[in-house]
C-alpha cells in the first residue's frame, strides 16, 4: 500500500546545490548576482563549491531531511513590504529588521533553511543546530536560528503538521561586496560544522 508523502522524510532532501540557482531570484547588488535559476528549480550542478558542502554539511546531520541556502541583499528591502502576508519577504526576519529601522550597509542575509524528521532524531537535530547558532553568535557571528510555518487552514484545508521550517540568518557584511569573500565565509563555516558534528557524532 502506498504511504502519503511524509514532507520530513528523509527520501525528499533537497540537494546541494539549491542555492546557486536562487541567487538570481533575490535582491542584490549585480556583482553578487551568481548563476540562474528559479526557485525549485531541479539542482544545479554548477553550484559553487562552497554552497554544495555547507548543504552537504547541514544534511549530514541525523535527523536533517531538507536543506537550502537563499540569500537576500537587505538594503534593497523597504521596511513596509515587512508587512506583506505574503511575497518574496514574508520569512525574512521581520522583529530583528524593525529594531535596526533597516539592513545595515552592504548587509546580505544568507539564509539556510533547514526540515528535520518528526521524530527524536529531528529533535535532536534541531537541538544541535540550536546550539551550533548559539555558538556561532557568540564568537561574534550575527547569527540565529528561527522557526517558520504557514496558515494553520488555507481555503479550508488543514497544512497544521506540515509548514514547519527552520532557518538560520546569517546577517553578512562585507563592505567589498566580493562574491568571491561571501563564498569564502561560506566555506568556512561548512567546515565548521562539519567538524562540530564530528565532534559529538556520538551524541546523535
């Protein structure tokens, strides 16, 4: 008998080079402009290098079965479309962008959504990337961890049980505005987290 298709399991993770085709669908300055595509779009398998493993590195996570990276270039964003219900910036981080009235200079959100199994493992993953962000922020990355979800009913239709998301906000400035410096970061903390979760695999 054929099972309904379960949004959080493991056989849907999304591949690693989501992101590459995402950056000419949002707000940014050209020089940042990557390689095209829409979003889900079939991966790109020209996706820079560092993108495909800080993705790889997220799924690599028992309990992780999703995974894409999205940036945003926020001095481009008016405050008022924060209002919106819906559009392009409907799961930016709203409170934290009022409180600055706006993006600070050359500010670039990259964003790295994440769906974990609805089980322990899940939890446990959600538990552990809680922690990393934490950590991460607190050696002075502008970092956090946010939970997303939809409408509990859209035109009578319960999606309770089935939107919930987490994303990472990574708010990055470089004043250069070097793609090359962006990728580099992104790199970096691919590895960072790999070594993280090799350092308490046996937490899992």
């Amino acid at each position: 008998m054929t099972q309904p298709t379960d949004p959080y399991d493991p056989a849907e993770t999304t591949q690693p080079a989501a992101l590459a085709a995402d950056y000419a669908d949002t707000t940014q300055p050209a020089e940042l402009d990557g390689s095209g595509g829409s979003p889900g779009a079939e991966p790109d398998q020209d996706a820079p290098p560092e993108v495909v493993r800080l993705i790889a590195a997220i799924t690599a996570i028992p309990g992780v079965t999703q995974a894409q990276l999205d940036n945003t270039y926020l001095p481009d964003v008016a405050l008022a479309d924060l209002s919106l219900p819906n559009g392009p910036h409907a799961d930016l981080p709203i409170a934290a962008l009022r409180r600055s009235s706006g993006a600070l200079g050359n500010e670039l959100l990259l964003s790295l959504e994440f769906r974990i199994q609805r089980n322990e493992g899940g939890l446990r993953a959600a538990e552990f990337l809680s922690w990393w962000v934490r950590e991460q922020s607190r050696l002075g990355e502008n970092m956090q961890l946010r939970t997303l979800g939809q409408p509990p009913m859209v035109a009578g239709e319960q999606q309770l049980g089935r939107t919930l998301r987490f994303t990472i906000d990574w708010f990055y400035t470089d004043t250069s505005e070097d793609m090359a410096n962006v990728l580099s970061a992104i790199g970096g903390k691919a590895l960072a987290l790999e070594l993280a979760t090799e350092m308490y695999k046996d937490a899992f």
